[in-house]
C-alpha cells in the first residue's frame, strides 16, 4: 500500500492483494520502522456511511465502510474519496504505470488507459 500525504490530503493505493486482503479480513495495513518507533497506516472495515480518518499513537487508520470495501473488490470501481474533519481522503486501486519505472509492478492493477 503506498501513502501521499500533502497537507490536510491523504492517499492510498492499493495493489490486487492488498484489496483481496481488505476484502476478505477487514483490513490491511503497511508500516515504516523509524529507530525510535514505527509509523503505521491501516485501512479497517467500518460500519459508518462515510470514509473517516483517525491519528492516534503514530498510526493513521482510515475507516472505509462495509459497502465502499464491497465495491472495491467486486466491481471496475477505482476508489473513493471523502472528507474527514479538514481531512481530505482518497482511497483507490494501484495501476500499473505508464511510463518507465523501477517500482515492481507486477501485483497493480492494469492500467485501463494501457487497454487497446
């Protein structure tokens, strides 16, 4: 799962695992170890209407409700996007790239305008 952070603007990108795994546990998280303690972000299953956002501990943890998840692994939607507090929240599937990169890419999702 990859993060942007940008000001008051979080995004994630999900690879096909990572979706599988959301949609069958409920959740999928990733982590950096910094020397004094790890920083992690999560993505959990809720019951809310609306996406939410929470920072507590060093952990950012996205609440995506129970439908969103739903569509994400049953449909060609590419994400979603919300509001939490002045928090703006993008959560969408991880494509191939179209140009050049050294990133492995071989667990994204193909790129639809790569479709002939």
């Amino acid at each position: 799962m990859k993060i942007r952070i940008k000001d008051n603007s979080v995004r994630l990108r999900l690879t096909m695992s990572e979706i599988d795994k959301l949609g069958n546990t409920g959740e999928v998280d990733c982590r950096t170890e910094f020397i004094n303690q790890p920083f992690v972000y999560r993505i959990v299953q809720t019951d809310t209407a609306e996406l939410i956002a929470s920072f507590v501990e060093n952990e950012i943890v996205i609440g995506l409700p129970t439908n969103m998840i739903k569509e994400l692994v049953d449909t060609e939607r590419i994400g979603f996007e919300g509001q939490s507090g002045p928090v703006k929240i993008l959560v969408e599937k991880d494509f191939v790239c179209i140009d050049n990169t050294m990133e492995d890419q071989s667990d994204n999702f193909p790129n639809p305008s790569l479709k002939c």
